[in-house]
C-alpha cells in the first residue's frame, strides 16, 4: 500500500491488562472509535505506545491485530526506535513481514549521533525496506537534530517521504517547504502546535490527545483544511488544556487516564512507568474532567474533503 501522508495518524497507546498482557480486545474498541472518527492512518509503537518496554512477539502481536483490524482502511505505521542499525534493520524487516505499510523512524537511540552517523543510519535503514518512511524529528526530547542539510541526503532515498516535525519551531514547517516544496510531507508532532502547523502549511497530524478524543481531532484538522478556520479555532481552544498533556515526560500515563475518561482505555503500564496517583492524579483528572464535561458539539466534518486549502 503507497501511503498518501496527510490528515491525522494517531500515536496509538499500547492496551495492557492488569496482568501486563496485551489487552487486544480494549485496543480493539478504542482503534474502531478512531476509525469511525475518520483518522488517515495509524502509529503503533511510539513513544506514547510504550514501544521501549514491549518484546518482539507482542509488537508482532500489536502489528497483526491492527493490520487485520484496519482491514486496509487505512495504513497501519510501525515506529523504529533502536539503538544500533543493525536492529533498526531487523525491526524494519518484521515490520514488513507482519503486514505493515510503512515505517516511522526515529535517530539512533542512546547516542547522539553526528550529521554523517544520522545520515548513514537513516539511508541504510531507507534502502533495505520498500516501505514509506516517516522520519521523526525531535530533538527537545531525543537530542539529535535532523538539519535541512541532513534532509537534503534523505531525500535521495525516494521511500523517505514524511516529517513528523516536533522540533517545537513552528518556522520549521515554512523551511521545510521553502527548501524541499512538496517532496516530503510535513507532519506536526505536538499536539499543542498542531492548528498552527497545518496552517502555515503541515499535510498532517501525528496526535496524541486524539487516543481519547478521536473526533474532536479529526474535526479540527478538516475544518482547517477546508478553510473553516473559526470554526477549527473554537474547538482548539476548548481543546488546549488537554493538548498540553502530550508535552510532559509522563504522557503515557496523562493520555491514558484520558483515554479512561472518555471510556476507550485503561490506565495500566508497563513499568517503570506506574500509574497516577494522590495529588498528581487529581490534578490531572480535574483538567480532563473540565474538558470532557464542556465538550463541543461537532459540526459534520466527516462530510468534509479533507483537501488543504493552507499552503
């Protein structure tokens, strides 16, 4: 499957149970709500997918379901998030093998590599798959930066397609089109950028909040492409608060007691990570609470064809 990079890709949350198994069957519900919300495509494996702590056999798990699930509705991503090429390569072959349509690639992890190091990895990954390649650029949390400079050799791989942008430097989009036009698509990464980016131009969203508020997501960023900004513009105010639980270290954890909230999740990780508690937990609940308890009607944006109208 050719992937057509645009509209809003969620970051999907991994479902676990009480027993730290894979809890396919709530994954299951919450991927038919983001279906029936009209999202372009899906990320399994993420940072917000607690990819670093899951095995080999459950993301093999995760990737099947989802593929079979999804029924090629739409494309099913896979993110590569490793510290030596030679299990990015591995991870790129399963990736394949299980039935996914494209990958999502982060920099070496655990090492801050230099522009040829980046480069390198990133091209010996891209030239042993035929998949479509986002790659991930973010370097607030990652530390390495992929330059312009840097995409201008990523580019020579015709499968390297995507940005996710979350240098949290909105101008970047404009840079990215001022010096690449339209060879690779822009994806905002940050939730609490993500109306600003899709106008000034980004093709798309790889969101967080929307794991629990898949159609409020999916409304704002058709409403601003089809040039209905006022009306994208109330929704993303009301929505902000919640947005801003994407851009802290326990993300997982805020996102998926959202996710419990709005009744498409569960609250259990995988350790180190452990799940709210006392104060923190109150606190964050209270900003969730006020969002779901003011949700907005939603005008009929399924309706709308998603055709950019910002660039």
């Amino acid at each position: 499957m050719a992937i057509d990079w645009k509209g809003v890709f969620p970051a999907l949350t991994t479902k676990f149970s009480p027993k730290d198994e894979l809890d396919l069957k709530l994954f299951g519900k919450n991927l038919d709500f983001q279906l029936a919300s009209g999202v372009d495509g899906i990320i399994l494996g993420g940072s917000l997918g607690e990819a670093s702590v899951l095995s080999i056999e459950e993301k093999e798990q995760l990737v099947k379901f989802a593929v079979d699930s999804v029924a090629g509705k739409v494309p099913v991503v896979l993110n590569i998030a490793e510290g030596s090429t030679k299990e990015a390569l591995q991870q790129a072959a399963y990736a394949k093998a299980w039935g996914a349509q494209g990958l999502m690639i982060l920099p070496p992890m655990r090492y801050s590599a230099d522009h040829r190091e980046t480069v390198t990895y990133f091209k010996t990954v891209a030239e042993s798959t035929d998949l479509p390649i986002m790659i991930y650029n973010n370097p607030v949390d990652y530390k390495t930066e992929v330059t312009l400079n840097m995409f201008d050799e990523l580019i020579e791989c015709p499968n390297i397609q995507a940005v996710k942008e979350s240098t949290r430097d909105v101008s970047n989009v404009t840079r990215l089109f001022n010096r690449f036009g339209t060879r690779l698509k822009v994806f905002c990464g940050v939730d609490t950028l993500a109306m600003e980016e899709l106008l000034m131009g980004a093709d798309g969203w790889v969101a967080g909040l929307v794991c629990a508020f898949p159609a409020e997501t999916v409304a704002v960023y058709r409403l601003v492409a089809a040039g209905r900004v006022e009306e994208a513009l109330a929704i993303y105010r009301w929505f902000l608060p919640v947005l801003e639980l994407d851009i802290h270290a326990k993300l997982v954890q805020y996102i998926k007691l959202a996710e419990v909230q709005t009744g498409i999740g569960s609250e259990y990780v995988l350790a180190p990570r452990l799940p709210l508690e006392g104060q923190e937990r109150e606190r964050i609940l209270k900003v969730i609470g006020a969002c779901v308890a003011s949700r907005p009607a939603l005008p009929d944006y399924l309706s709308i064809r998603p055709e950019k109208t910002f660039a």
